[in-house]
C-alpha cells in the first residue's frame, strides 16, 4: 500500500501575509554566569529582574566627563548567577514547547562571547539538565501515552511527511529490526551513563489541553554550521580506514510552502526521552570544539536541534489514524546554540581557529545587520531588502522572522572584566533584537470529527488494555488434568484418573452446550423481540418521515411560489435600475451641458471685461496722445506767431532808424559783388520766446562756472581772425540744435553773424536757460545777448558811391542810403531761416496719429 503524502494544513490555510497584523517583539533574555574566581573584577551588575548594568572596569579609557561610563540595558527578564535551570526553562522555553504541542513553531537560541555559558545552558551539565533535555522531556510528558507507532510516520525528501496504515508501519518494523546494525536506537538499551544524570529531570513538566483524539510522531535532526558550510551530525558514513571519507556538506532549499530547510538531511523518529537525548548525544560527539585560549572547549560552528511534532487525527471509530494528508499537522521547535563571538587578539587563535574565528564573527555580523533592517523596515516603514542569504544561519531561520512562529533569545554574559567590550557589543545587539517585531503564528485548524473518540471506542467493547479473553474465562473453568506421565508399566491408576478427568470435562462440556442452546434460544427470542421492536419503530419512523415529507413538499410548493415572486421582484428591479441608470446618464449629460454653458458664459464674461479693459485703455491713450498733440500744435503756432511779429517788429525798427536818422552825405555803395558776399556770410538772427523777459542792458559773462552749455555754431558762420573770441568749456558744440544735446545741458548759446551798417561783419552770442516741456521736449528762454563787433581803424563810413565827399572832421555822414538799409531789413523776412526762435526751439518730434 502506498504511503499517503502529506504537509502541513497550516500552509495551506493561511497564506504568508495573510495573518492579522497582531504582532510580537522577539522576546530576549538575559542570563548572568558566575564568575569563576570569587576575587575577579566584576563589570556587570543586576539591578532587577529586567535589567542590568555595565560600568567600565579599571584600567580602561573614561569618558568625555572623565568618569567612568555606566550604562543600562533592560530585557524581558534578567536572570541572575542563582538562578536554576528549571526556572529558566518555566520562563523561556516552557511556552515554547507548549506551542509545539498545538501545532505552532518555536525558535530558541543563545547568544553570547566565548565561554559565558551558552553550551551550558542548552545542554546543560551532570546533575542539571539544561533546555534541550528538559524540552523532550516535556514533549513526550504530554504525548506519552497518544504516540503513533514507529513507522506510522515517515519523512521524505521535501520538507513534509508521509503516512502508513498499520500494516504496512508493521512491515517496515520488521524490516528494521531484522537489519544488523539498526540505524534507529531502541528504547530497551540501557541509557549511556554518561548522559543519563543530565536528562534525570526531577521535576515533572507537561503540556495542558493536549488533542487525546490525535496520535503524534517526533522526529529529530541535527546539524551544524562549520565556516558557514552545513554538515549533518546524525549521518552514518561507512568507516574506511584506508581512506577516511569526509563528510559531505547539505544545501539549503525551500519547498512549496516557501520554507527553507536542509536537503537530505537525516530525521530519526524517538519514542522516549533517552532515546532522543541518546540521538543528540550521538551527534554531538561530532561536533567541532577546540580548545582556545579563552575557552578549554570552545565551540568552533553553530548547532541547530530540531524537534518535529508530527500529529494526525484518529478516525470516527478512534481505532486508526486518518488517512487524510489534509488533517496532518507538522509543527518544529528549533534549538540554536550559537558559536561565541571572539576576538582573535584575545583568543591567540591561528590558522584554522582563526579561519573559524572570522567566519564564525562573519555570520554573527549578519544576524545582527538582519535584526537592524528588519527594525529600520518596521519602525520607519521602508522597504529596504533583508540579507538573509549573507549566511547559512539567517537564511535557514529567516522564515521565522517573517512570522512562520515565535522567537526567542538568551543572551549569555560573563561578567569578568576582561569581556567588557565584547559584553558590550552583545548588549548593543540584544537592544535591537527585541525592537523586531514578528507576526503572531495562527491556530492550526480543527479537523471537525467529534470529540472523545478515543475512550468513546473503549466504553463501547472495543479492545482495552489487559482485559482477558472470554476463551480464557472458559478454559478456566475446566478441572484440571491430572499427570499424563507413565513411568511404570504396572501403572494402573494414571490412565482411570485420566479418563475420569475427561469424562467430567465431556460431560461439563455438553451441560455448557445444553446451555448454550438454551441461552442461543434466549437471545434468538431476544433478537426476535428486538427486530420486531426495531421494525415498529421503523415503522413509526417511516410514518413520520411520511409526514415530515409532506410538510416538505407544502414548504417546497411555498420555496417556489415564493421563487416564482422572487424572481418577478427581481425583473421589476432590473428595470427600476435600468430606468434610474438612464435618468441618471441623462442626469450626467444635462449637468455636464450645464458645466459647459456655465464655463462658456463665464469665458464670455471674461473676454467681455479685457475688452472693456482694453477700449478703456485705448480711450485713455488716445485722449491723452491727442491732448499732447493739441498742445503741441498750440504751442508751434504760437511760436509761428511770434515770430512773425518779431519780424515785422524788426523790420519796423530798422525803418525807424533809417527813417529817423539824420540825412548826410550820401556813402558810398558797396558793389553787388561784396554784397552778394555780405548776404552769403549773414547767418539766421535769434527770436524771442514768448513771455521772455526783457533784455537786460548789462552784458553777462560768456561762461558758467558750474553748468553745462550747448554752443550752437550754425554751419554758415564766417570764421574771423579776431583775438576776442567766444569760449565755453565743457560745451557741447552743435551745427543744428537737437533734442538730445539740449537735454544733457542746462544753458544754451547762439553764435549769430550777421553784416552791420558799416559793412564789417557783427557776432552776437544769443544765450537762454534750456527747460523740460510737459510734452517731455526742451524748450529755450533767452535771456541775455552779447555782441563782438569789428571797426576800421581810420573810421572810414561806407557811402554808397565812391564819388561822394567826406566829412572834414573825419566823422560819418549824417546821411543814409535808404536803398541799402532798406535791402538790408527786407532780407530778413518772413519765412526766412531768421528767427533763432523758431529753429531753434527744440520740440519732440511727434507722428500724426
């Protein structure tokens, strides 16, 4: 018969991430060794129950005060030099197993520097047991009297468990014991004494509420972690002498549950405590110690012990285990005695042992950088990966700290003062352990049979204990035969009693026959009785079944009636609800009209208020440019005007002086040629500005010491040889006034020439002070005009003929030649290039709008 293969429910019930969010801290302990000599210096000190205290022993470096440091470090609970290994296991290991027992995982393990008592406390010593003796102890406590039989249970290859009916369990028992040398250790040896006082527990432990209508299994393995490699402590290697085979390293793999665990490694099945601890013992013996300068045996690789409850349900009958792969629960408590960690300073270790040094710190190192990313990811809620594949140690046990069951760690200390900074680095690591949390493990599920089904099947006749046979009973009850042995051949008295002996035992054998008819005939009338009793019953039964029926059937009629409304409810439903989904489609198209129109009107409305903006603006820049331009067009024909009247105002005056002046001798006429070359050298003559004050008699000065002039020289100006010449520095010398010279400058001047009466050449610098206009131009007001003029030394009057006489005094003629003057004045005319005014009132120019 095939084995049925089987894994744990659990998996398949519960997927990974898919518990509660009620999580767990990784419980830590503490537990304090004694010292070794009574006169050590001590730098750990035990405050309480949940805490303890290191302060720097002599001789080490002070802190930045210049005291001694003293530092603090709480845990879950400190146990101290006295405490017991019974207590220590109440506390830390007790619920552990009490988990395992109802199908949930555990992880133990001790961590600590070289020779603080880790080994101790695991295995513990002659007289006093430590965890792991006191574990199995307590597991086959509770299941003791529920265990399979070996066999019913059997492990394979991929991390899950098979089951045999009893038969073929018997087969594969037989098998075993026939082998030579059975691999599995039997639980009628003797225990080897030098094990047997450690796993002697006093104290009787057991686990509450254990499942009596299941059958469990315990398999146990062990292995170890050499230089981060995995090596089998329960493997049988054949011994060759010749050439000694080495062992074999495993792998790690991870089966369909995502669980990792060692390929090929041995599980064998125990039934009692000394046969498990036997096992370990076995292995242990293999295990890689050295002595070191720290430690005499000093653990050079770290071992796991694990202990897998295999549990089934019985069946119905409580007979046989369920032949239901489903209902198989496989739970496994991991004990983990870690390698101390060491410095190679201290330890004086060399070659191998130092090779083994810095692996074992390698793969201690990591554990602690796992414990630190799962506290940063926990507590700040990053996502930052995990190394667990750093090393063979986190990544075999990193299914439990993704929350496959509880964890917890005893963090061993030597308080000797020369373990100070390694202690320290322990404490620090302790710190942030117990800040990880790990998901709380779920209850494994219930099969659904009834309860009690055990006891039930013993109460019912079923086969109890050392009850005997009815056979037996029988048999008894027989006399008994006499001797049958004839030693002599006279012997006449062996054979009668023989045969009397017989003949009794006939005749008791027909009166039980007779009574066994009778009694037969008793239990046919009984049987009889039953049957009919049975039959009226049945009958009753039926009768009620008949009319249970028929309120059915009425209950059916009704279901359908019911259906039948049900489903015209349902129809009448379908179309409400097809009817509201087109008001409410008709709902959504009216209300996004409504956004649009609403948005529309608003851009509208917006478009409207720049427009409005914009014409205003546009009005304001209009009326504004065309009051400037009125302004300006004011101005200018004023200024036209002006000079108009400046120069009929002129030409009046020269005609009042001609005509005024006293008549004399006529002077003589300068030819055409010198007058055509007067009029060419004459330049533009200054206008005045309106509303310019009246010329002052006094000359002014031709400089400014502080203010900047424009020197307007036109380009038709005559250079003369004259030693006076007009001078301004830091002038700015133009031909024509523009607008950009006269906005840099605060004063002006012309320099004007122009043909006097005489026929010599007269220069007038016409000043003015340059002002800003509210058109932004520059406007001139003259204010003063000097005037340089030439005469003749032998004061020699132009006549207008050379033929005409002189003066006797020397002086000239009283009179004028009218002709000449007239000619003169008459070239200043209207709409000539005369009028400074007028060319030299400098306005912006503007573009007609």
């Amino acid at each position: 018969m095939k084995p049925a293969r089987t894994k744990t429910p659990r998996k398949l019930l519960v997927k990974k991430g898919s518990q509660t969010s009620l999580k767990d801290p990784v419980g830590v302990y503490c537990r304090v060794r004694p010292l070794s000599l009574p006169d050590q210096e001590c730098c750990i000190e035990v405050i309480n129950n949940t805490t303890v205290q290191l302060h720097t022993p002599e001789g080490y470096r002070l802190n930045r005060n210049g005291d001694y440091k003293e530092t603090q470090y709480s845990f879950k609970q400190v146990f101290g030099t006295h405490t017991t290994q019974k207590e220590l296991f109440d506390v830390v290991a007790n619920p552990l197993v009490d988990d395992l027992i109802h199908g949930k995982n555990g992880l133990l393990f001790t961590y600590g520097v070289t020779g603080s008592g880790k080994t101790h406390t695991m295995t513990g010593s002659p007289g006093e047991g430590g965890l792991l003796p006191r574990c199995l102890d307590m597991i086959f406590n509770s299941i003791g009297t529920f265990q399979a039989k070996r066999y019913v249970f059997k492990s394979n290859d991929r991390n899950s468990m098979d089951i045999q009916c009893e038969v073929d369990a018997l087969l594969e028992r037989q098998k075993r014991e026939a082998m030579p040398n059975p691999k599995t250790p039997s639980g009628k040896r003797q225990v080897d004494p030098e094990f047997a006082d450690m796993i002697n527990v006093q104290e009787f432990c057991k686990a509450e509420e254990v499942d009596e209508d299941s059958v469990y299994g315990v398999f146990v393995s062990y292995i170890e972690i050499y230089n981060n490699y995995i090596y089998d402590l329960l493997e049988e290697v054949p011994f060759d002498p010749i050439k000694p085979k080495p062992p074999q390293s495993k792998l790690l793999r991870e089966d369909k549950n995502h669980n990792m665990y060692v390929a090929g490694c041995t599980e064998v099945e125990v039934k009692s405590t000394e046969e498990a601890f036997e096992v370990f013992w076995r292995g242990q013996k293999k295990r890689r110690i050295a002595n070191t300068h720290l430690n005499r045996e000093s653990s050079r690789s770290h071992s796991v012990f694990n202990i897998k409850l295999v549990q089934a349900p019985l069946d119905a009958d409580g007979d046989n285990v369920l032949q239901e792969k489903e209902q198989i629960t496989i739970s496994q408590l991991s004990l983990v005695d870690l390698a101390g960690s060491e410095r190679t300073n201290r330890t004086k270790a060399e070659g191998n042992r130092l090779r083994e040094a810095g692996n074992i710190n390698q793969s201690l190192m990591t554990l602690r950088t796992c414990m630190e990313v799962l506290r940063e990811n926990q507590m700040y809620g990053t996502n930052k990966m995990v190394p667990y594949r750093d090393s063979k140690l986190t990544h075999l046990f990193k299914n439990y700290f993704d929350g496959e069951g509880k964890v917890r760690m005893i963090v061993c200390v030597n308080p000797k003062a020369e373990d100070y900074e390694e202690s320290l680095q322990v404490m620090r690591f302790a710190e942030v352990t117990q800040e990880v949390e790990v998901a709380r493990p779920v209850d494994r599920a219930i099969c659904g049979l009834t309860p009690g089904r055990r006891y039930r099947n013993q109460a019912r006749g079923g086969p109890v204990g050392d009850e005997p046979l009815v056979t037996e009973v029988v048999l008894q009850s027989f006399p008994p035969l006499p001797s049958c042995e004839l030693l002599d051949i006279n012997d006449e008295q062996t054979l009668p009693r023989l045969i009397e002996a017989l003949e009794k035992r006939h005749h008791l054998r027909q009166m039980m026959i007779e009574e066994f008819h009778k009694q037969s005939i008793t239990f046919k009338a009984l049987l009889q009785e039953f049957d009919n009793a049975v039959l009226n019953k049945e009958n009753y039964i039926q009768g009620k079944l008949n009319e249970k029926e028929k309120v059915i059937s009425g209950q059916k009629l009704e279901i359908e009636r019911l259906e039948k409304k049900n489903k015209t409810l349902e129809y009448k439903i379908e179309i409400l609800e097809k009817t509201t989904t087109i008001y409410e489609e008709d709902k959504r198209t009216l209300q996004q009209e409504l956004e649009a129109q609403s948005q529309k009107l608003q851009r509208q409305f917006s478009d409207k208020r720049r427009l409005e903006a914009r014409l205003q603006g546009m009005v304001t820049e209009t009326t504004m440019k065309w009051e400037k331009e009125c302004e300006r067009r004011v101005a200018a024909k004023q200024l036209e005007m002006q000079n108009k009247l400046w120069v009929k105002d002129e030409k009046l005056k020269q005609l009042k002086a001609i005509v005024t002046e006293p008549k004399a001798e006529k002077p003589e006429r300068p030819s055409r040629e010198r007058d055509r070359e007067k009029v060419t050298q004459r330049a533009v003559s200054p206008s005045p500005v309106p509303n310019a004050p009246p010329i002052r008699l006094r000359h002014r000065r031709s400089r400014s010491a502080g203010d900047r002039w424009v020197d307007h020289k036109p380009a038709s100006n005559v250079q003369t040889e004259t030693v006076m010449q007009p001078h301004v520095p830091h002038a700015i010398t133009v031909s024509v006034a523009n607008e950009k010279a006269l906005a840099k400058c605060e004063k002006y001047m012309l320099t004007h020439q122009e043909l006097a009466s005489d026929g010599e050449i007269e220069t007038k610098l016409i000043k003015g002070d340059v002002y800003k206009t509210r058109g932004g131009g520059q406007s001139v007001q003259f204010t003063d005009i000097e005037t340089l003029k030439q005469e003749s030394p032998t004061g020699r009057k132009r006549r207008s003929s050379s033929a005409a006489p002189a003066q006797p005094d020397g002086t000239e003629s009283e009179w004028t030649d009218v002709e000449t003057r007239c000619s003169v004045a008459v070239e200043m005319r209207a709409g000539s290039q005369l009028g400074p005014g007028y060319q030299h009132h400098a306005q912006p120019k503007r573009k007609k709008p």
